[in-house]
C-alpha cells in the first residue's frame, strides 16, 4: 500500500506543475509596462540626470604694460670759471661752485666732472674674397649703432683749506613725509651710476634727529639718492633732542 500511495502522489502532482510550465510557455515575454512598473516600484521612479554647471576656468589678466621709466631731468652748475675737454668728456668748476641735481644740491670751490661720451660705430668686419668654389659672399657682421652722449658719470666736489664741502638732499618717504639730509666733508666724490656720494675727511651727515659725526679722518660716510646712508670706520651718533613743548 505504500508503494501504491507514492505513485498516486506522483501522478497527481505531475499535472499542476505541467500546467505552470504551461502557463510560462503561453506568456513567455511579460508585457514591457508590466516590467516598467515592477522595477519602479523597486527602484523608485527614474530621475533624469541633471547638466552639471561647466567649471569655472580661471582667465588670466591681460599683461600690463610696462611703466615708463622717470627722465631724471637736468643739472646745473654754476661757477666764476669753467675749462672744458671734448675729447676727454672732462668740464671743471672753479669758485663758489653751486650744483642743482634733482637729486641733490653741492656747494664746493671745485668741481671736476667726467660726462657720458659717445662711442664710436663698429665697422662691419669686411667680407673675404670670393673663391671659384664659392657662389654667394659669406654674411658680414651688422654695423652697431652708437650710444648717445651726454649726462654725467662722475662728479668730484672739493674744498680749499678752511672750507666744506656742503650738501643738502631732500627725500619723501613711504608716507609722503619730506626727509631733510644734510652732509659735510673736505672732499665728495658722486657715482651716477650707483647714486652713492662718498664723503671724506672727516665727514658728517645729519638725518633727521641723528647726527654721525667721524671720530677719524680715514672715516668714509656714503649717501645714496634713496636717502641711505653708511658709515665705514671710527664715528658716533648723536641724538639731538629738539623739544616736544610740553
């Protein structure tokens, strides 16, 4: 009997399972609104993406053009006497010698200046000879134009015995404030190049409050055109006190 009733539980189960696969065979592809709607109610509903912004590209400032370099302007010198060379680019100031630089102001009984000379042109180097070989000239080096004369190099202020070398500088700072600079010596020797006035025998220079004051006549005391000043060997400084009032 048992044998029996396994059998007749196969034969009855064996029609509902060929009737599913039957069903699944009817309908195989499920209809796409169908599938659609199960994956939405899964998933959620779809979002379309959205356009990101384009990035912020950083442009570059246009360049700015250079700024024009400031014309130092003129100087003048007056004297009783004056000798000139051409050829040596050499002027001599003799006798209550006054000179108005933008940059500072000498009074001295002499003045030897060096001016700028010009130099000459270059020539082109001259070509070699043409050769049977050869069909065309061998290129020639370009003329260099000259420099322009004019201006000073070097100026060398002295004094007779009894007498100083005197000069006055005035300079605005970074707040706009003019600073008065007032220097003394037996002999200044100024550097357009560099802007530096190098006083000697036994110099001294006043900036402000602060009085140098050298100790020794070897002592050198320079002044630039910034208002700069050094000192090189044996000076003090004195602090003048001027009085608030109070």
């Amino acid at each position: 009997m048992k044998h029996s009733l396994a059998i007749l539980l196969s034969v009855t189960l064996t029609p509902l399972a060929f009737t599913q696969s039957t069903e699944k065979l009817a309908n195989p592809n499920p209809s796409s609104d169908n599938l659609h709607e199960q994956i939405q109610a899964i998933t959620g509903p779809t979002k379309s993406p959205k356009e990101s912004p384009p990035p912020n590209i950083p442009t570059e400032p246009p360049p700015s053009s250079p700024v024009p370099k400031k014309e130092k302007g003129p100087t003048e010198i007056d004297a009783l006497e004056a000798t000139f060379d051409q050829k040596a680019n050499q002027a001599i100031f003799i006798g209550e010698v006054v000179v108005k630089d933008p940059e500072f102001n000498v009074k001295c009984d002499k003045l030897t200046a060096l001016l700028k000379g010009a130099e000459k042109a270059k020539s082109p180097n001259t070509p070699p000879a043409i050769t049977p070989q050869q069909t065309k000239p061998l290129p020639t080096t370009a003329t260099t134009p000259p420099k322009k004369a004019g201006g000073l190099q070097t100026a060398i202020a002295e004094a007779k015995p009894g007498n100083r070398v005197l000069i006055t500088q005035d300079k605005k700072d970074a707040e706009g404030v003019v600073q008065h600079s007032g220097g003394e010596a037996d002999k200044a020797t100024y550097d357009a190049e560099s802007g530096d006035i190098i006083l000697t025998g036994n110099p001294r220079i006043q900036q402000g409050n602060n009085l140098i004051v050298s100790t020794d006549k070897r002592t050198k005391m320079t002044l630039n055109r910034d208002g700069h000043m050094r000192a090189q060997g044996p000076h003090k400084t004195i602090i003048i006190d001027k009085g608030t009032g109070l």
